[in-house]
C-alpha cells in the first residue's frame, strides 16, 4: 500500500507543473472587447444603421434571421436594411443581460437577451446567439 501512495502522490506532483502551463481560455480583457462589440451591435441597431450592423461582422460571416440565412457583409447589411423598412422602423433594442462563454482559447459565444419596444406590432423580447 505504501508503495502505491507514492505513485499516486509522484503522478499528482508531475501533474501540477503541466496543469500550470496550460493557457487559460477567455481571459478579462478578451470578454471586455466581446462585450464591447455587443454594446457597439446595440448603438447601431438604435441607430438603424444597417452599414455599421455589418460591419461587425466578419467578412465571411453568416446571419440566421427569420427571412433565412445571409451570408458575407453585403447579403447581411441588405438584411438589416431591409428589417428596418419593416416592422422595425421606430424601434428600439434595449440588452437586458449578455453572457460570454468561451469555447477555446479564441471562439466564444455571446448570449443576448433583448427587448425591442417601437415595433409596429408590438414589445417583443429576443434572445441573439453571436459565435464570436
């Protein structure tokens, strides 16, 4: 029994040197930026600027909408455009709550929950998922 403590305690201690090593995924400074783009998507929206909207996007990004699934910044802003010439004409999004959940060292999601007032047929509440 002894004999098997030490392996235990030899494999536990050659372990503690590796498990430092290992970068930590999403630190502080990474979920501020995240944060701050989903505050930048928020002003743009506000401000129906469906130029800026896109911009926020990656270049071969793809946007899943109830009008079905843009892809690349021109199909996304036209999307956006087009979502305020509906509907969302007065509108207005207020975040009620975001959280950043890191997958790896560089891919996180954003989880948004939202209420749009200003809608021609009413208040809704939206949740937005944004692979970041």
């Amino acid at each position: 029994m002894p004999r098997a403590m030490l392996v235990v305690i030899g494999v536990v201690l050659l372990a503690i040197p590796v498990a430092q090593t290992q970068t930590r995924v999403g630190g502080a400074a990474d979920e501020a930026a995240i944060k701050k783009n989903g505050d930048a998507r928020s002003v743009a929206w506000n401000k129906h600027d469906a130029k800026a909207l896109a911009a926020l996007f990656a270049a071969d990004a793809d946007r899943v909408s109830a009008r079905g699934v843009k892809s690349g910044r021109v199909e996304i802003e036209k999307d956006y455009a087009d979502e305020f010439g509906s509907v969302y004409k007065d509108a207005m999004l207020k975040d009620e709550s975001n959280k950043v959940r890191f997958l790896t060292a560089d891919v996180a999601i954003l989880d948004a929950d939202h209420v749009i007032t200003g809608r021609t047929d009413g208040t809704i509440k939206i949740m937005s998922r944004r692979f970041m």
